[in-house]
C-alpha cells in the first residue's frame, strides 16, 4: 500500500493519489489533522522500528504495512501546535517535530521526500543555498544578489518560470528544459530529495537559467507524466530513488 501524507488543503496530493490509483495502486491518505487525533504506538529496538496508527476512525495502520510514501508533511501537523502553550511550547514542539523524524525515517521502502531536521518533507533552503547548490550541481543559476536590508536584488525583469520535476533519477517538465535534465538530478541527489521542481527562467540572451527549487512543488502542474513518474517511483522496489 502506498500511503500518502498530507494536510488536507493539500489538492495537489489527493489529486496524485487519484492518479495513483487510476494506476492500479492501493492508496491510503491520512492528513495530518488525523494523525494529530490517532493513538500511537512507535517501537524502537535491537531489529529496527515499527509504528501502529490507531486512527479515530477505527483503521489501524502499521508501518510495516506500507510499501512507499510520498510525504506532503513540510511540519508537524497544524493540530498539535493549539495543545501546546506556556514556557514550555518551543520545547514540546521541538520533541513531537524529533518523534515525526523517527516515524517517518523508520518507514519502509522508498519516500517521497525523506524527513530532515529543516522540514518533514525535505529541507526548506533559502534561494541562496539553492543558487549555490545547484551552481555546484552543474546548472547555469541566476546571479544571487542580496542587499543590506535584507531584501532581493533582481537585474531583470521577472518572467514566467518554467518548470522541470525530478523524481528519483526521472526528469519530466517542456522538452525545451530536458537538456538541463542531468543537472537537475545531480541537484535533487545533492539536497537528498528525490521529489524536487527546479524552476528557470531566461536571461536577456535567451539561455534558461535555473532560479529556484521547491522540496515541497505543485503536483498538480506536472500532468500525468509526473503521475507516471511518482508511481514508478513508488512502487520499483529495486530502484533506489536517491541514487545519482
């Protein structure tokens, strides 16, 4: 079964569950107001570890009962952080957003993204740790400016992004982007997040620069192809989707 994570405003994730099992897939989404309602249960031991949801619908989900995982959790659930107040707060949330980590790192087989100390669904950089990132990863970036007040210098006038999708070592998006393809992969394996939209932008000669990334991307923009992808990804169990 693959089980989608996610809130519930979250369209672009249910509507790629749909696709998923249009595909022959079992899906089950569980939003993040329902985990925040569940009773857990989250073993650690000698053999690794294992988790029992009890939803409060009834439904009880083990870990080991999953087959992948695409997690639209960029935080702890909304719900958790109206039970937490006084002195204390930062510090329990800091704990529940620690047991999110072990839960989620504890899965089995591949995820859509993998959890990270800087967010559950990837690590949330600022534009300039992408532009350096990517710069290394073999991308034609846009300049980085940054002034003293803290605010973004631009030399150009903005135009509408396009955008390319990594999945795993998959690369979808306009043909006219694919060459930048190899790149965008090296990018994705470098900030170990194999779901990642890398937008870009041309700069006053034509050439397409990259000018940002997104662990955290519209699903619903990359069409069925990024459907096709998704699912392929979530389901080749011998195919590890970090790999470069």
């Amino acid at each position: 079964m693959i089980l989608v994570l996610c809130e519930s405003i979250d369209f672009s994730a249910r509507w790629i569950a749909q696709a998923m099992e249009r595909r022959g897939q079992v899906v089950m989404i569980i939003t993040g107001e329902a985990l925040a309602e569940a009773v857990w249960e989250h073993r650690i031991g000698k053999t690794g570890a294992d988790t029992e949801i009890r939803l409060r619908c009834g439904t009880r989900l083990r870990g080991s009962d999953t087959s992948g995982v695409l997690n639209r959790l960029s935080f702890i659930p909304a719900a958790w952080l109206h039970r937490y107040g006084g002195p204390d707060r930062g510090y329990a949330i800091q704990e529940m957003h620690a047991f999110y980590l072990s839960w989620l790192y504890a899965l089995p087989g591949p995820i859509l993204n993998p959890p990270t100390p800087q967010g559950l669904c990837g690590n949330w950089r600022h534009l300039s740790a992408w532009t350096a990132l990517a710069s290394t990863s073999g991308l034609d970036v846009r300049p980085f400016h940054q002034c003293s007040t803290g605010g973004l210098v631009s030399t150009l006038q903005p135009t509408p992004a396009k955008r390319l999708y990594v999945i795993g070592k998959r690369v979808v998006g306009p043909g006219f982007l694919l060459p930048h393809s190899a790149g965008c992969v090296r990018l994705a394996k470098a900030a170990g997040t194999p779901l990642l939209s890398v937008d870009f932008e041309p700069d006053l000669a034509g050439d397409w620069q990259m000018t940002g990334a997104s662990v955290f991307p519209d699903l619903l923009e990359g069409g069925e192809a990024l459907a096709d992808a998704v699912t392929e990804a979530l389901t080749d169990f011998h195919q590890d989707i970090t790999e470069n």
